[in-house]
C-alpha cells in the first residue's frame, strides 16, 4: 500500500491519472462520503450553481456538466420545474458514471466518458455548462477552461463551483482543521482508500484563489467573469460567459 504523502499527486500526466484513478477506486462510497463530509451544505452550493447558469433563456437547451460525478450537478439542473432540455454529464472516471447511473434514470441526461482537458464534442456545442468541484483536479486547468470556452456557444454562460479557503482568520482556522484532522481520518476509515481524503485538502491549499480563478476566466475567453463566496468562503461560485 502507498505511503500518503508518496501517493498524493503532484503535476502532469501523472497527476491526471493517479486523479483518474482516484476517482474510480472511491466511487462506490462517493456520494455517502460528499454529503457527510460536507454535512450535506454541499447540496445548496448546487442550487446556487444552477440558479447562476441562466437555463431560464434556453430551458429546452442543451447543457453540459463537466466532471459530472455521480451527476448530482446536472439532476439539480434538469429538476428545475421547467427544464424541458437536456444534460450531457461528461466524466473521465467511468466508474464515478456507472455508480451515479440508477439517479439519473428517466431524466433527460446522458453520459459521457471523456476528459474536460480534451472535449468529446464540436465547437459552440451546449447553452452553458457547470462544473462542481472539478476543475481543482485538472493538471492543466487553463487548458481545461479553454476547452470549456470552446464548446459553449457565445453568450452562455459557464457555472464552476470549487472549494476555496475562508478569508477570516477564525472560520479558516476551524476549516483547517477539519480539513487537515478529521476529514481525511473520516474519508479514510468510510472509503477504505489511504490517500483520497488527503489528497483533497492538498488540492485545495494548491490551487488558485478566486481572483486568480477569475483571471484564469478571462484568459480562456469568458467576459463578464465573477464570483461569490458560499457559506463563509468555504466554497466559492465562479462564472463568466464565453465570448
Ligand atoms: C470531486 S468530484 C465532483 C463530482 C461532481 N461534479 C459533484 O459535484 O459531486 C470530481 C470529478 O471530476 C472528475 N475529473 C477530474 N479530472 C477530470 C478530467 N480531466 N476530465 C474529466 N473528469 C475529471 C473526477 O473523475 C470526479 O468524478
């Protein structure tokens, strides 16, 4: 068995398929894991990524959720009263697509296996497209955006919603610890993997800010590019609309 710390990924083609790899080993206890380790907050960040896409001006468009999971991001989308198009739920982690498979059942969803850094689809493809908690994993995240820009249609908006650290000292400390100390014990002991649960607050110590996300926006192409924190900057939402 891999010792954590040599185990955790570092850049490149190697962090993408140890990433890709990660992602199938803990799939069956995925979604047990994200709603108890987020006590289930993780739900309403959903909400509020759907309520920002702006399906309202195309509710019988076609979207994209990218690093789609087990799906829980495009059935919050295609549950909304009325939603008459549909979801393409892309994902590089076939597994993390078979497991979610029963929750998307008669819903106007389909998937995809493919990699957000090399999209499966033609240009200006969907009316907007979400992504939670993926973008984090991507070795080439500007690269990943790009492809992102490039298969929104002009004017549609882009949705992402990641982890971010909270800018008051008190709440960061407190998320810090839990964190570094309870969640990986927790994640290990559920998921019986030994490093997924470090490697997420590794993740999230390395990657950008949400003002450096938001330039990262715009060098792929969004205008109009924002972002809010959620619940105490715990979590941020980040959108832009593809040019
Ligand atoms: C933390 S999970 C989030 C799943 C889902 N979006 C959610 O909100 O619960 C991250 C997902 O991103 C996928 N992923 C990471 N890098 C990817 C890539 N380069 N291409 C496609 N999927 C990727 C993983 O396989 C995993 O399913």
């Amino acid at each position: 068995m891999p010792s954590v710390q040599a185990a955790v990924p570092k850049e490149g083609d190697e962090r993408h398929d140890q990433v890709q790899t990660l992602f199938s080993e803990i799939a069956p206890r995925y979604d047990l894991l994200n709603h108890v380790l987020s006590l289930n907050i993780d739900r309403s960040w959903r909400k509020h990524a759907v309520n920002k896409l702006g399906w309202e001006a195309s509710p019988t468009g076609s979207y994209l959720d990218a690093c789609a999971g087990t799906y829980d991001l495009a059935i919050e989308l295609c549950g909304r009263k009325d939603f008459r198009g549909r979801v393409v739920a892309s994902d590089f982690a076939q597994p993390m697509l078979v497991e979610g498979r029963r929750k998307i059942e008669s819903r106007p969803v389909s998937a995809v296996c493919g990699d957000s850094q090399r999209l499966p689809f033609p240009d200006d493809s969907f009316d907007g497209a979400t992504v939670g908690f993926g973008v984090r994993n991507l070795s080439d995240l500007a690269l990943g955006l790009s492809e992102l820009h490039r298969v929104v249609r002009p004017g549609k908006r882009l949705v992402v919603l990641e982890f971010t650290v909270p800018p008051n000292p008190l709440m960061r400390a407190g998320y810090l610890f839990y964190f570094h100390q309870i969640l990986p014990l927790v994640g290990r002991l559920v998921s019986g993997h030994p490093w997924a649960y470090t490697y997420l607050p590794e993740s999230v110590k390395g990657f950008p800010g949400p003002p450096e996300l938001a330039a990262i926006f715009e060098g792929a192409g969004f205008r109009d590019v924002g972002w809010k924190l959620l619940t105490g900057g715990i979590a941020a939402l980040h959108w832009g609309t593809a040019t």
